[in-house]
C-alpha cells in the first residue's frame, strides 16, 4: 500500500506492507535512522517522535498506515540550520547522554512534554519521562538537561523570539 | 557543568564530549543503521524447549516463503567444520546451531536468510523442528548429581565443569574453628543479564577482493578478528572487524555469538551480505547472562571484631556452555578479590561450576570477572558479622581496614593492592550522609516500630586486567596499545586497541593526549573499533580501559615529546639538555622567554627538523605491572513500609577513589548509571527459570529496568589516591557503582528489618520478599 508521510518537513510517499510500523518506515524507508529500536514491547521509547507537532509516540506502536496523511518530527529534524535544539544543547551541556541510544527517544518525550509544561517540576520530568529506558546515564543529568531546555526556552519566549 | 579546558591543562577539567553532536543530531552510526546494496536479512528459529533430542529438521516449506533465500542447520555447520565454537576463555566449546540435540530454551537450531527482515522471520516460523523433550536440569544443585548428563560431546562424563580454589585451605579451617566469634551464611547473587539498549548484530559480507567485511556490535575487535580466523580458517587479513558506535556494552558484547557465525557464513555461501539483529526477547534469552553464584559465606573474628579469617564456598550455574569470558588462568575470574578491604590474616575461597539447562554465559557485567559476587559476599557478610557482634557496621569496617600505610598490601589471597585511603573515605561518606544524625533518627524510629535501615558497603575492585604474566584471553595476552600521530598544524589522531560503547573515550583519550603534549584536545582526533586501523588491544570491559589503554596513550604521548624535545633543541639552537619540558611549553633550562610550543615543533617537525627523522608518531603498547585498586565507600537510607513491604532509597551516598580523575563529568556519569544498574540488580531484575528450564523474563515488561520515577537521587563525592604504577595515576572507574552499590542497598534493608530478626534476603528484594519476611517474622 501506498503512503504519504510528512517527516520533519519533508514528504515521503511509499510503498509499504500494511504491517511496517513506523519506527521501521522512518528508518528503512525514508533512511532516517536516528530512531532507534530497543525492545519489542513498546517498553524501552527509544523510537519516540512526534506526531502532528505535539504528541509523543513509540513509532513501534503505530503503523506506517497510520502516519499517512501526518507529520513526524524525528531527531534529525529538532535542530533548526546549525542551531541547536535547546533540547540538544542541553542533553550535551549537562552530560545527559552516554551511549547515545535512548537520546533521540528522550529528546522527542521532552519535547512533548514542554510543550505541554513549558516549566515543568523535577518531579514532572520524572513522571514524564517514565516511559523512556536510559541504562547509562541514572537519568539525573536527562533531568537537568531537560531542566536547562526550558529554561532556555521560556527565555525566548518571553524575549519573544 | 561542563567547561573547557585552557592553556594546555586538560586532566581533570570537566570538558565536554567531543562525540556528542552526532548523537544529538540522530547521526550516531550503530550496527543496525547500516546498509548494503543487496543486503539480506538473517533470523533465527530457536527451540522452545531447554532439553530436547532434535528428531528432525524440515525446511521445505520455509524455502517457499517468498523471498527466502536459504536455511542452513547445525548439520550443514557441521560439515563445514563450523559446528562448535570455542567459548573465550578456551576450556569449553559451543554449538553455533543445534547439532542433535539442544540444551536450553530458545537455543539457535536454524539460521534463515531472506530478502527483507519480514521475510526472514515468516521463513523462521515456518521451520519444522521435531523435538523429543528430554529430562530438564534447572539447577546446580541437581546438576551436581549427574544423574542427566547434559553434554556427552565432553570426554569428562560429569557436569561438573571445574573446581577452582585459592588461598589456604587449612590453616583457614583452623583459624574459623579457633575464632571465639563466627558466621556463616547462605548468599545467593541471582543470575541478571546486562541488556544494553541496543541488542546484539552485525552485518557481514565479503568484498570484491574475497575479504570479510564484519560490522559487529563487539567490545573487542581485534579479539573477534583472531577468533574468527581461528574458528573459520580465513586468513586474518582477510578479515576486518568493525565495531561502530556501540548502544551499551555492559559485558554483553564481549563473547561471539551464534547468530556472528551464521551471518558470515550466510554472507559466504550466498555471496551478499547479510545483517543479523537480535530482538529484546533473544538478547535477554540467549547471550551472556551474568553472575549466579551461591555463596557460602564465613567469616571469624574475635570478641573486639577484629577479623580472622575468611571461607567462600560457590557453587556456580553456568548454564549450557561453559562460555564465561574469563581470562584462560581465572575460571573464576578475579574472584580472589573477596576479602574485600578488610586484613584478613588468611582466607580460601573455592568456586564448583556446573552446566545447567539455561542460557550460557557468566560474562562480566559491569564488573572485572566475578568481582561484583565477591564485593558482595564480603559486604554482605561483615554487616551480618556487625550484626552478631552487636559493633556498628561502619566501626566494624574501620577496625578492619587495611591502613592507608600498609599500600601496597599483600592480601590472603594473592593481590597487591596499590593504593587506597579507606579511613577517609568512609569518614567521608558518613559526613555526606550525616551519619550520626541518622542513627539517632533511627533509634526514635524504631522506638515507635517504624523501619528504617542504613547500609554500607566498603568495597575495593581490582581492575585493569591485566599483566601479560597472568592474564590472556585465548592465549592472548592482556595489554592494551595506542598509536598517537600529531599532525603538522599540532591537531593529530590518536587510536587505540579499546572500544567505547557510550564511556566518552573520544573525550577523555583526546584529554590524556592534550595534557602530555600540550595540544588542544579539541584537536585530537579519536578512533577506535576499526582493526585496519587501530594497535592490537583486547577492548573495552572490565574497567579495562583507562587502567591499559589510558596508560598506553600517555606513554605513546612520552614517546611523542621526547622527539619533539629533539627538535624544539634544534628550534631553540641549544643542546637536548638544555631544554626542558614546563608548563606545556619546552623552554630553555632557567631561560624562561625561551620557549617553543608543541605546534611549533609539530610543524617543524614536517618542515625543519634538521637531522632528526621527519614526522611525529609514536605507538605503545603497555603491558601493565600489576592491576588497580578502585574502591569507595557507599552508604544506603531507606524507609520500609510495615504493610506494604515497599522500600524506599531516601538517600545515597558514593565516595569514589578512582584516583586520577580525567574528566570529572564523565566520571560522575559513570558513577550515575552504574549506581542505577546496582538499584536494579538490588531491587528488580532476575533471568528466573522454572523447575522445567523455562525463562521467565524474556523481554523489558518481565525483566525491568528502572525508570526516572524510581530511580534514586545521587549523591557523589571523592578520594583521590593515584595509582603508583600507573602513568597518569588512574584506575578505573565505570563499574565500581555497579560492583559496590548492591551491598549498601541490601545491607540497608536488612538492617531496617534487623529489629524483626531478619537476617538476610536474596537480591532482588521485591515487595513480595520483603512483605513476606516482615510476616513471617511477626509469625515466628
């Protein structure tokens, strides 16, 4: 079946079986593989992106089918030219990645999320970072990067850039 | 928290990592990111049973699966002479696919290779295995029996597979049975699995020269390289190992894996390449589990807890094969450790292994070979010998404490221990965690039948196997090797024999070469995991890297600047004894305006180095003297719910002695997630078999990983005493978390369920446990 998918701005119309999930549609199809797959049960959240600019989805829980028709922002398309997403800038600033695996799926989840909270608890982060699996980092240092991200961007929006 | 270093001093500055835009920007490079023109995808069918005769194989109708393209059996290995591969350690071999019979759940029995990775697994299902189920054997203890021989293939008739054993056995014997106070306890570290995020692959094809191009998810390439030469027959330099970015290591990418030597041969015999990607189900089920060691544990002592002697008894499941990575002298690994950092006059420790039914491994997660079970038998056992002699847990470690003075010391068993400064670390941590506050608290606590536990734990690893006269994988001795080239404008590239699989060695490599040589670390490159490339070295694992590697970079670097001194004299237009080498810079000897830097020479070096030998490289490969000693002192507070038997890590404390410390960002990182593994090892995660060898915990919704929600707080802190035999003063730093943390947790919980009678409960301490000893013990 054919579907038309718009990824980080880009529209992808493909040939897929009904079964793919998006997860392997982003990577095998459009060759976008920064979202990675870690599990089998949608436990680990290293294949989150957003979908329709705000929600945060385990792409091995949808099917491509699914996403035809809507835009995906995946980690390749957070940051804008050279700049980096105040996300990415604070995931490095604050040591908040080792291996790198989870990353993508952690800085997709808190994009969401600020979305929602633009100024979010620690306890808030934590909850809602629950259903991303880090085993790297102990997840303190993703906290304060998520911390520093919207710090920064509270700044620009009250600076109203 | 990071900054940037300035002025050539690069140690020790919190900079950061040079690898992280890629990663940020989803352009990491992982096994599974890569793709060949023609690429075919290779998945494995895998028995349901942990005992079976394999009646038969069918594989008609999974050729009729469109885009199927082959499906090979343990007989069609077998006639290549591909059957069996030697486990690392070399006293044991493994089926690569089943050959007659298998001998644990999800076994590899079939390898089917298609066109897209939908097909390889619809040609899977439809593989016709009949299996006749044979008796199953579960456990050790049945094991020892033999009354079910597991592997026939074997010339000894016994599923005893070794008895290892060191220290004196007699004089320990005499020394407990003198000893005016004694314990001994039953201490079981559960069988857990590393399960890095990113599971285990490869991709393999032969290139249009006839040679393997092996892209695989592996700690140590060049060890992969010898092996596969030695098991396939290709010549090595017919074979190029390349371990890209890695998704966490944690020991489970140290051993070769079936599925490695299905794809090669996939590759071979189909002439395309051919990927092979585990799932989570067959990462957790099939590859290196870790631990399982039951532990009887003794330990005497006088009135005034001094103590005196030490005996460990182990019997060991090492599951189906005997595929414990282990360095070949050491099939117990550094187990010798476990008298901990205590001055035990003497001491035995004896391990028994047995095969089992169940998975093989017993690979090094997070931990130097088996040092993590040791750390935690003697952590465990001096608070149960706190607990008899009714001494404090901290004043009990301190009266036993090897002294700061006594370094190097000779212990019971064998090691000599480098350095270390126990007293203040523990003095340390206490102050961090308000020790004597907290012990009031406590007190009022338990007067109103409340529970409250603190837990220590005083740990002392050995790390950085190690030297060539005692360790050698394979027969290969354990060194480690850097090659540093500074280019002419002062950048340069350094390479190494290591692999980082998320520890920051492009960062803290290019840290140790800037600090020698007086160059921008921003400026020095970093490869690893390429074999055409990279000095031999056995890889990263075992809190290897800094001790071998990190110590081979800097004395490579030595090398460098002692050219460059050569050609900064001729720069300077004075003798080579006339210059020295200060503040980064060399300088005339006592003329401090005259100075050239290291720039400067690496461009006079390419340019006009007069009659010095152009170019300025150096490779080293470093043989260490002796292991290192990184040790720390973690103190646990937990709060337990009477009717819940819910535990809550309120606090937790890790002091740290890893002596030199590169970068402290990366350091604290380290520290972090390995305290976060410890949690869950504590708390959570076990391979659990039923009495019939199945797997109860095969993918992330049985077998958990902590989440943001229940990890704890951290809290770090530091000693610092330099490793004398080092070249930088390092030892290692990234498994010490998860080899010290358990013990501080367990301890903690016990001692908030001592008041009840409660004297020990195995890992992982669930509610359930937890909830089930508090009523037993309102019972009893």
């Amino acid at each position: 079946m054919k579907v038309n998918v718009t990824v980080n701005g880009t529209v992808y119309e493909r040939e897929v079986q009904p079964r793919t999930l998006l997860a392997y549609f982003l990577r095998e199809n459009c060759g976008l593989t920064g979202t990675h797959v870690g599990c089998d049960t949608s436990s680990c959240g290293c294949c989150v992106v957003v979908v329709d600019g705000g929600r945060a989805v385990k792409s091995c829980s949808m099917f491509a089918a699914q996403a035809d028709g809507h835009e995906i922002l995946t980690v390749e398309g957070l940051a804008s030219g050279g700049t980096l997403h105040p996300l990415q800038q604070g995931f490095w600033d604050q040591h908040g990645l080792q291996c790198g695996y989870c990353t993508p799926g952690m800085m997709l989840t808190s994009y969401a999320l600020l979305k929602q909270n633009a100024n979010p608890s620690e306890a808030e982060i934590r909850e809602g970072l629950a259903g991303n699996l880090c085993r790297c980092t102990g997840y303190q240092n993703i906290v304060k990067a998520v911390q520093q991200a919207a710090g920064k961007m509270r700044e620009a929006v009250s600076a109203g850039r | 928290m990071s900054t940037q270093p300035a002025g050539g001093h690069a140690l020790g500055v919190a900079m950061k990592r040079k690898e992280d835009p890629r990663f940020l920007h989803g352009k990491g490079r992982y096994v599974d990111d890569l793709s060949f023109p023609g690429m075919l995808y290779l998945a494995l069918v895998r028995s349901p049973y942990p005992h079976a005769e394999i009646r038969n194989i069918d594989i008609v109708e999974a050729m009729k699966v469109p885009g199927v393209k082959a499906v090979i059996t343990g007989k069609d290995l077998e006639a290549a002479g591909l059957g069996w591969l030697p486990t690392f350690h070399g006293f044991d071999k493994q089926m690569v696919l089943a050959i007659g019979k298998v001998l644990f759940q999800y076994q590899e029995v079939a390898a089917v290779f298609a066109d897209t990775r939908e097909a390889a697994a619809d040609g899977a299902e439809a593989v016709q295995v009949d299996y006749a189920p044979l008796p199953v054997v579960a456990d050790p203890f049945t094991s020892k029996a033999d009354k079910v021989l597991l592997r026939p293939d074997r010339e000894q008739k016994t599923n005893h597979i070794f008895h290892w054993e060191v220290g004196d056995k007699d004089a320990t014997a005499r020394a407990l049975a003198s000893s005016p106070k004694r314990i001994k306890q039953r201490i079981w570290f559960q069988r857990c699995h590393p399960a890095p995020l990113e599971p285990c692959g490869c991709v393999a094809y032969f290139d249009t020269m006839g040679r393997l191009q092996f892209h695989v998810t592996s700690q140590a390439p060049h060890v992969y390289r010898t092996a596969l030469a030695l098991v396939t027959g290709i010549p090595e330099d017919k074979i190029h190992v390349i371990s890209p970015d890695i998704g966490g290591g944690f020991g489970n990418k140290v051993p070769v894996y079936p599925g490695y030597v299905c794809a090669i041969v996939g590759g071979l015999k189909i002439g395309r390449p051919v990927k092979w990607i585990e799932t989570r189900t067959e990462n957790l089920t099939s590859t290196g589990f870790a631990r399982d060691y039951h532990m009887d544990v003794e330990i005497g002592a006088t009135e005034e807890g001094r103590v005196t002697a030490l005996h460990v008894a182990t019997t060991a499941d090492h599951g189906a094969f005997d595929a414990a990575a282990d360095p070949s002298k050491y099939p117990a690994g550094i187990f010798g450790i476990v008298t901990g950092s205590y001055t035990f006059p003497v001491a035995h420790a004896e391990v028994d292994a047995y095969f089992t039914n169940k998975a093989p491994g017993g690979i090094a997660y997070r931990c130097s070979f088996r040092v993590t079970e040791a750390s935690y038998a003697i952590e465990r056992g001096m608070d149960i010998l706190a607990d008899e002699l009714g001494i404090d847990a901290a004043e009990l470690r301190r009266r036993n404490f090897i002294k700061k003075e006594q370094f190097p010391y000779p212990s019971a068993l064998g090691f000599t221990y480098d350095s270390g400064d126990y007293h203040t670390t523990l003095d340390t941590a206490l102050e961090r965690i308000g020790y004597k506050a907290l012990l009031k608290e406590q007190a009022d606590k338990r007067a109103r039948g409340e529970l409250m536990g603190i837990g220590l734990s005083s740990f002392t690893e050995v790390v950085g196997a190690g030297p060539s006269k005692h360790f050698d994988i394979l027969g290969i001795k354990m060194f480690d090797s850097a090659e540093i080239r500074i280019h002419p404008t002062g950048a340069g590239i350094v390479r190494a024999g290591t692999k980082s699989q998320g520890q920051g060695h492009e960062t803290t490599w290019a840290q140790i070469v800037a600090e020698e040589l007086g160059l921008d670390p921003q400026t020095i490159m970093v490869e690893e995991g390429d074999t055409d490339t990279a000095p031999y070295g056995l890889g990263t694992y075992a809190s290897r890297s800094t001790p071998t590697a990190g110590a081979a970079i800097a004395m490579a670097a030595r090398r460098i600047r002692d050219k460059a001194r050569k050609i900064a004299a001729h720069l300077l237009e004075v003798s080579d004894a006339d210059v020295e080498w200060k503040d980064y810079k060399f300088q005339v000897k006592g003329v401090p305006s005259k100075t050239v830097t290291m720039k400067e020479v690496a461009f006079a070096a390419y340019t006009n180095m007069a009659q010095n030998e152009p170019g300025l490289e150096a490779t080293f490969y470093y043989d260490p003297p002796n292991m290192t000693y990184p040790n720390g002192v973690y103190v646990a507070v937990v709060d337990v719910d009477r009717e819940t038997g819910e535990v809550k890590v309120r606090r937790f404390v890790a002091v740290d002695d890893c002596g030199t410390i590169i970068n402290p960002m990366v350091v604290e990182g380290q520290i972090h997630g390995g305290l976060t593994e410890g949690f869950a090892i504590a708390f959570m995660q076990e391979i659990q078999y039923d009495a019939e060898g199945n797997n109860l915990n095969t993918n992330f919704t049985d077998y958990l990983i902590p989440t943001s929600l229940e990890t704890p707080h951290w809290e770090t802190d530091k000693t610092v005493t330099p490793s004398p035999h080092h070249p930088i003063g390092a030892k290692g730093v990234g498994e010490s978390p998860n080899v010290g943390s358990p013990a501080a947790f367990v301890n903690a919980v016990i001692d908030a369920l001592s008041p009840l009678g409660v004297r020990h409960i195995d890992m992982p301490i669930t509610r359930d446990k937890v909830w089930r000893a508090i009523h037993e013990a309102r019972r009893g």
